[in-house]
C-alpha cells in the first residue's frame, strides 16, 4: 500500500489539521502523563479526605442504594456536609469498588490524574476552535498540563470534584462554541447537559453562562441582543443550583456572611487573591494547600498592600487594553467571573485561597496566552514567521521543563501524609490546622514526641484549641498517664464552651 504525501513529504493524513491535532494531543498527553506519574504512588491523605472516603460508609458500600442517597440528598447531604456533588460521591464509590482503599489509594489517584490528562486535551481542542492554530493550542495546553498549580486535585482524593467539574465545563464550552459557529440546537442541548453534569461535580461551575457572554464579546465576536436570551436556560440551571448549594452549606456546613467581620474585608480578601493567584501562576513555589488569612487582614500585612496596590495599577491597564485589543481584558474577567464563588466573599473555609480553585478559571489566562501567541506568531503561522516561531517553541519547551521540574517536586511532598503536612508548615508555620494534623500524623507514625511539639505549639499560637488539647489528653491516656490525660481532656472540655 502506497503512503500517499503532500509536498513537505509527510502523509496525507498527517499533513491534514485533524491529523495534526490527534497527534499532537497525543503528544502533550503523553508529557503530562510523565510528569504526574508520580502521583500514582501517593500515599498522603489531606483535610477532608475522612468524610470522602475513610470513613464515608456510602462510599465504601459500593450499591445501587448508595448512588441513590448521593442523587437525592439535594439540601441536607448526609456524609459530606456542604454543597450537592453526587456525580463525585458516585465517582469515588466506583474507585472504591476497583480496589481503592486507605493504604491502597493507587485507583482514586489513576481516575484523576486520567481526568487531567483529558482535561488537558479539552482545553487543547477548545483553544484550537478559538484561535485556529493548531501548534499554539497544543503549545498552551501543555504548559497547562505540567504547571504546579495543577497537582493538588490529582493526589488529593476528596478534591476529584475539582477535575470532574472540570472535564464537564470543558465539554460544555466546546459545544458552546461549535454551536456559537454552526447554530445547531442539539449541540446547545448538549452543552446544557454538560454544564448540569458540571454542578452536580462542584457547583463552582455556576457561572459558566457568564463566561460563555463574555466569549461572546471576545473572541468569538457575536455578542448582540440576541445572544443573551439564548442563555436564560444556562442562567435558570446555574440559578437553581447556586440556591442549592447555598441552602445546603448553610444547613451541613458553615457560611459566614461579609457583615460578621465587616464589609472592608470582601475588597481586601478580593485584592488579595487577584494578585495572589497570578503570582502563584507566574511564580509557582512554595505551593500548599492551606493559606491562611493574613493576621491582621488589613493595609499594614504586606501581602495585602501588595494586592490592592496590584490590583489598582492592573484594572486600570486592562481597560486601557481595550484601545488595542478586547483579550487581556475579557480574559482576566474570565478568569475572575469563574474564580468569583471560590474568593470567600461569603466565608466557606479558613483559607483565603488554594491551588485547587484555580484549576478550571485558568481557563480566561490561557485565553489570553493563546492570543498573544498567535498575534507573535502571525495568524499564517509557521510559513511566514518561521524565526519567531522557533523562538516561541524553544521558550514553551523551557517553561514546561521547568513547570515539569517544580511540579515533580511538589508531588514529593504527596508521598505520606506526614510529608504533606510538613509541607503545608513550612509554608504557614503558623496555621493551626496544618500543625494539628501534622500532629496527629506523626502520633500515627509512632513519632510520639514529634507529635507532641506540634500540639504545644498549636497551643501557644491559639491557647484555648479544641483539638490540640484532646490529641494531647489521648497520647498522655496511650502512656498509661491518666492524671496528665484527665487534665488535658478537662482544658478540651473547656474549650468547647469558648469556641
């Protein structure tokens, strides 16, 4: 059989876009599948990975009676307080009955890190229907598919939810933006479906019709009258969801509304974290999974000057943008609009930020990298800008060598749970929770006096801590030292009515 070719001597099928795309897709996934590989053999369970799995008796009762609970249990979730996630309590359940289990967490960790990989090509595809080339698509995927901010959903078993939503709203946009083009109202139906499959993930996912208006704008360029109403389906799913998950955290969780510590903390929280994630993305070291509100959260912490004095000098820029081009700044509203529910304007959790929240918002700064690469590299490409070309592929392949580098180092720190924590002190050596569960890890291990060190000093940081002060009256009652154990559990018992 003759391999017909073109004449740059390749085969036909190669030659062709598709060709191009499957095997660079290929090639991209096959990177990201090498980096994270070391993700498999993570063995360290992280904050709420008890309620997802070790002691989730719905998860680990695999059945068709468990699926039911996690479908109907809309408002008042019995095994995970917070929001309606069924499809990742479903997910989870299955993993469980492959083989996953506490000292075998290798299935949880194979079904994510596969989701990444397939997220990574969605985002691939979709940058592809954007922008129309196919090497600068591949070339922003990849460098998305390596980067550190990436990692935590992948060996962090209770956040699967973060890549499931993920792989559904990606799905979602690319139907959005093939029926944005050619109008076929199934497709619509599809990217419905695909955006409910979304919110029963994680409803972090709500606010997707507003980035679909916003591509609109830029750069599919058909934002008109007519396109808004066309949404109103999308806004009424996000709408009934966003009450859901509203109802059902405030019912089996926590909700702290802005007025309990003042109106002057949303701005600064939202300063804060604008600067603070592109930092993170630009600059991605000393990575957690726990960062703690400053202390005190006001002008004179650093870190909160630096943001609104960022963000001040940044809105300003992108709007100035506009004179030019509509991508910096529809790309960071993107950014922004789908990052919006994870900025703590309604207090959910003791972080301000974390890496996780990050993972599907990107979305709006790949945007934006995507763009600027094509208008570098000319919109023909390869063929008429060839130096420039070699010049964008040479710094692409060193940044996701770099990216490949500090994202294998930070899945070190996922090898134990004692790691892992380690990890999250060295980073906020002052943040209670890390040092409690660090604690209570090393107590675990058998590193008694480790263990112990941590408690006195979650105790000296906060005198009056629940926690500490049972971990503490536990170790002393092991030890057969009642009298030192009674006087710990008697401080806990103490505590509890102070909190």
């Amino acid at each position: 059989m003759i391999s017909v070719q073109n004449s740059s001597g390749l085969p036909a099928w190669l030659a062709s876009k598709n060709g191009l795309i499957t095997v660079l897709i290929i090639a991209v996934c096959l990177a990201v599948l090498i980096t994270h590989w070391p993700a498999l053999s993570a063995k360290a369970l992280s904050f709420d990975d008890n309620r997802y799995f070790v002691e989730n008796y719905l998860v680990r009762s695999p059945s068709w009676d468990s699926a039911r609970r996690f479908l109907t249990e809309i408002f008042t979730p019995s095994t995970v307080g917070g929001y309606y996630q069924p499809l990742t309590m479903i997910s989870l359940m299955l993993d469980y009955a492959l083989g996953g289990q506490t000292d075998s967490l290798r299935p949880f960790h194979q079904t994510s890190l596969v989701l990444h990989i397939a997220n990574t090509a969605m985002i691939i595809v979709l940058l592809y229907q954007l922008f129309g080339s196919v090497w600068i698509a591949a070339a922003v995927g990849l460098l998305f598919g390596v980067h550190p901010l990436t990692v935590e959903p992948i060996p962090w078993v209770g956040e699967r939810k973060t890549l499931l939503a993920a792989f559904f709203t990606l799905w979602s946009l690319v139907l959005y933006v093939r029926f944005a083009r050619r109008g076929n109202w199934k497709t619509y139906l599809g990217c419905i479906v695909m955006y409910l499959l979304a919110l029963m993930s994680k409803p972090t996912s709500t606010p997707l019709p507003v980035m679909m208006l916003l591509m609109d704008f830029w750069p599919l360029r058909r934002l008109k009258w007519r396109t808004v109403p066309e949404k109103l389906p999308l806004f009424v799913v996000g709408g009934i969801s966003a009450v859901i998950t509203y109802v059902s955290q405030s019912v089996t969780a926590s909700v702290i509304t802005p007025e309990v510590y003042g109106l002057i903390r949303v701005p600064l929280v939202i300063c804060h974290n604008i600067i603070f994630y592109l930092y993170k993305m630009i600059w991605p070291a000393n990575l957690s999974s726990h960062y703690v509100f400053p202390a005190p959260l006001g002008f004179s912490t650093p870190m909160v000057m630096v943001g609104v004095i960022g963000t001040c000098v940044l809105i300003p820029l992108l709007v100035l943008s506009l004179r030019w081009t509509r991508a910096a700044m529809t790309g960071w509203l993107i950014f922004f609009v789908m990052i919006f529910p994870t900025m703590q304007m309604l207090q959910f959790s003791d972080v301000i930020a974390s890496d996780k929240f990050v993972y599907l918002p990107s979305i709006g700064i790949l945007m934006i990298l995507a763009a600027f690469l094509v208008w570098v590299c000319g919109a023909a490409g390869i063929r008429q800008h060839k130096a420039r070309c070699v010049i964008v592929t040479i710094i692409v392949l060193m940044l996701a060598g770099a990216e490949s580098f500090a994202t294998r180092r930070y899945l070190a720190c996922w090898k134990d749970t004692v790691s892992l924590y380690a990890q999250m002190v060295r980073v906020t050596p002052r943040a209670i929770s890390p040092l409690n569960n660090l604690g209570a890890a090393l107590a675990e291990r058998g590193d008694v006096n480790e263990a112990m060190e941590c408690f006195t000093e979650v105790l000296k940081i906060k005198p009056y801590d629940l926690d500490a002060h049972i971990n503490l009256g536990k170790i002393f009652a092991d030890q057969g030292k009642y009298d030192e154990a009674m006087s710990y559990y008697e401080k806990a018992l103490r505590s509890g009515t102070l909190r």
